[in-house]
C-alpha cells in the first residue's frame, strides 16, 4: 500500500507531496483508497462533504469504531502526514483477520477531504462541515489562490458540492474515533518510545502586530530623529522567543510585511504575524502577555505606535479520558511496549470531532521530529509498531 501511494503527487523537483484538495493527484489517493476498501470487501461510500468511508459491518447498528486520517497534503509536504494513518488503518483490518478477531461493533476506515487546507486557507474542512463546525456559507465563500471556490473545485472533481452541510446522523453512529498519526515533534524521539498515545491538542491562537512608525530617507536621517518600527519588532521577535522559553510553550514569528520595503528606506510599517501554542490555557496567555508588555514597551522607546489584534484562536482540546485510560489499558497487556501519553501542537480531525465523538490518538516516533517537509520520516518498524497497537486498540474495543 505504501509504495502505491508514494509516487503520488510527488513533485520530482522538490520531493515533497502536492496533494491539495481536489486536485488531481487528491483525485488519485481518493481512488487508491476506493480500491483498497473494494479490495477487502468492505461496503464504500462518500459523505455529503466529500469524506470517503469504508464498513465492515453495517454502521446503522451504531456505536461503531472507526479509525483514519487524511490523503491530502501541505505544498510539498512528506510523505507520512495523514497517509500514515490511512495505510495503517487498513493493515490493521488485515492484521486483526489474520488473528481471527470477531468484530462485535462496526468498524470504519474514513479518508477526510481537506485536512491541511493547503488550497483554501482553512484547515480539516472534511470534519468541520460534518461536525457543523464550519457552516455551509462559510464554505461556499472558501476561495483558492487561483479564485476558484470550494464548490467550484469539488464540482470539477466529480462531487455535488450541494450537499455540504453537517451530518449529526453519521456522527451519532460513531462510538469511538481513533486517529493514528506521525508525531510532528521529538517527543517519542527522546523518550525512546515508538508510540504514544494523545492527551490533548494544544491551545493555538495567531496574533497580528502592527508597528507604525515613520518612513524616512536611510541616508540622511539622524538615528536619534528616527521612528523606526524594523527596531521594535526585532526586539519582540526576540522577546517571542524569550517569554516561550520561559513557559515551556512555542513562539514564532514566521511572517512579516514591510511598507514601504526599500532597502533605502526607513520603515513607515512592519507587520508580523505571531504564532503561539502552548501545554495549557495560563501558559499560552503568560506567553502572549508577556509578549504584548515588550512590543508595547519597546514601541514607546522608539516612538512607535503598536497595534495588536488577535486574528484566531483554537482552544486547547482534551482528548476523551475514558477512551485515552482504554488505549492505555489495551496497549498496556504488551509488556514489550512503553507507551507514553503527550500532548501536541498540531491540529488534527481528531480534534475538530472530539467535540461530538469520543476521540482518541496514537502517534507514530518520528526521529527529527520534522513535518510540512519532504524530510518527514518514521522508521518501517517503528510504522509496523504502530499498525501492532492500532490493531490491537481495534481488537480490544471492537471484537471479542
Ligand atoms: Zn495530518
């Protein structure tokens, strides 16, 4: 299954993944993952959103386990975010035939549309539109770089773009979502751990810094005339720095915008934008205070003028403890395997459903802990692993 996906959509100049939502090489992951549920016998279908879903057993009987993740990609993205989770879902269906494993509960392999949000700015539009998370509106008025809407695009890849809309029905019938993932991080890395399951998601907001200060000849103008707003965000960016050290969370300035932006030129404006995530809710906002306490600060010694708005914000999603202390419990019996519980800063379509199903993560050891990059990796064995302990949470919830 792997070595089927891995050319797909790969761009030969990069090496990374092109696999934006709706587009060709989407198009061919979305039949792959056709082929594979036909291939095992199991009863297809897509939503009303475009999500793609494979059943062994009949999901009307209700509380159903399912278990997935996403094909899409970021622009030359690597190749284990999302698919990962897909492949091991059904090596894990494989995996718990050849135990002869008697399913008690329905169970469900699902691909979300949209996960990255690559093409239309808005990530896990798959699971927001059937969580009622993200209206029907609110999707039609998604449009890509080229000023083809979301519609537009699902219209020319086949699918009938009108009927989106939330699907209470399909989601009552899940008892337990478990998404297994790469770890975008070194946590399992450094622990020496090939998996783990999720406590939670960490809280997430974007913050957008205004400087103003006053645009001026480089050449002529004394540095003690100056108001120079390049000074006041450099500083911030190291104080952004500085506070997330401090709080055991992450900071970043990762985008800027400069007016008039000549090199010959001081600054009348620079703009940046801050990303910050962090353990908990106090901690995000200690880091954030104390971000905003410096900007302000080193605004007014440069005679600057600083506006801050918070532009979103995603609070910290708790994964379902009664299914994590089952995960742990299941995956516990193997005495060979340590499995640890960690956050992470990542969103997932676990986390946009953990809302209305009780929702529980595993990931997989990624050893540089890079991911959005060609560079992503997790080792073969540690990728059986994970499909092991998916197997096994499958088993231990599922069958008898
Ligand atoms: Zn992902």
């Amino acid at each position: 299954m792997w070595a089927e996906l891995l050319p797909v959509g790969r761009s030969s100049a990069s090496g990374g993944y092109r696999r934006s939502a709706w587009t060709g090489a989407d198009a061919d992951c979305r039949t792959w993952f056709q082929e594979q549920a036909e291939a095992r016998g199991l009863a297809y279908e897509t939503d009303r959103n475009g999500n793609q879903w494979a059943w062994l057993g009949d999901p009307a009987a209700g509380d159903a386990v399912v278990t997935g993740s996403h094909l899409d990609s970021v622009p030359d993205g690597g190749a284990f975010d999302g698919p990962l989770g897909v492949v091991s879902a059904f090596a894990a269906l494989d995996e718990l035939r050849g135990r002869g494993a008697r399913l008690t509960r329905p169970l469900g392999i699902v691909n979300f549309g949209d996960e990255e949000g690559a093409r239309f700015g808005l990530a896990c539009v798959g699971s927001r539109l059937t969580a009622g998370a993200l209206t029907v509106e609110q999707a039609h008025r998604l449009t890509d770089g080229d000023g083809i809407t979301l519609p537009q695009a699902m219209e020319d890849a086949g699918y009938d773009p009108g009927t989106l809309g939330p699907d209470p029905e399909r989601l009552a019938r899940i008892g337990a979502f478990v998404e297994l993932h790469v770890e975008q991080g070194r946590a399992l890395d450094l622990s020496g751990d090939r998996v783990g399951i999720a406590s939670a998601i960490w809280p997430h907001g974007r913050w957008r810094f205004d400087f103003r200060g006053e645009a001026n000849h480089a050449g002529t103008t004394r540095l003690a005339d100056r108001h120079d707003p390049m000074l006041s965000y450099a500083e911030t960016v190291l104080a952004a720095r500085r506070e997330a050290e401090l709080a055991g969370a992450v900071a970043t300035f990762g985008k800027i915008t400069v007016e008039p932006n000549g090199v010959n030129a001081i600054p009348s404006l620079v703009r940046g934008w801050l990303d910050s995530r962090a353990a908990d809710q106090a901690g995000l906002d200690t880091v954030v205070t104390g971000i905003e306490k410096a900007a302000r600060e080193y605004a007014t010694a440069h005679g600057v003028d600083l506006d801050i708005a918070r532009e979103s914000f995603t609070p910290v999603v708790e994964f379902d403890h009664a299914l994590r202390d089952e995960l742990a419990r299941i995956l516990g019996r193997d005495t060979e395997l340590r499995v640890p519980v960690l956050g992470t800063g990542a969103g997932h379509d676990a986390g946009i459903l953990s809302d209305r199903v009780p929702t529980a993560m595993l990931f997989v050891r990624n050893p540089t802990g890079v991911s959005h990059s060609p560079a992503e990796h997790a080792a073969e064995d540690d990728c059986v692993a994970g499909v092991s302990a998916l197997a096994d949470v499958l088993e231990g919830l599922a069958c008898t």
